[in-house]
C-alpha cells in the first residue's frame, strides 16, 4: 500500500472546499474555522482539545460515547430532560 501523501498548511488563509475525502489521521493546530459548515462528516474516535465551541449547533448526530470534559453526553441529556419535568 503506498504512503499517504501528507498536504501541509502552515499560516496560510485560504478557504477551502474539501468533498469526498479521507482525511484520516490528519491534525489541526491553532486553525480558525469560523463559519465553516461541516455536512456528512464522520468524527468517531476523534479528540477534540482547547476549542471554542461558542453558538455550534449540531444536528442530527450519533453522539454514542461521546464525552464533554469526561461525562457522557447522554448523561448529561438525561439531567437535563430530567430537569425539565
């Protein structure tokens, strides 16, 4: 199997329109994507650090094991529902 060819990005800005990719694998450091859309995007096993998530909204997502500072989302759902009552 060949090597997976590696694109480097360093202090640029540019937009960029990326449709049918794998971008396994990759790292994104100090990277603003303010307003970006992402749309049939599959984030399993991915780690998120130090990121502002400030007005995201995410819709119709597989939130399976997913964790917010160590505790499930779906715990974390159930409070809230439970709070509601």
């Amino acid at each position: 199997m060949p090597a997976t060819e590696v694109l480097q990005l360093i202090h640029t800005r540019q937009r960029l329109e990326v449709n049918d990719a794998n971008l396994s694998d990759s790292s994104f450091v100090n990277v603003k994507l303010t307003n970006a859309t992402f749309d049939d995007i599959n984030f399993s096993h991915t780690t998120i650090n130090n990121v502002n998530l400030s007005h995201v909204s995410i819709t119709d997502a597989d939130t399976t094991g997913m964790t917010i500072d160590g505790v499930l989302l779906s715990d974390l759902q159930a409070a809230y529902r439970a709070s509601q009552k």
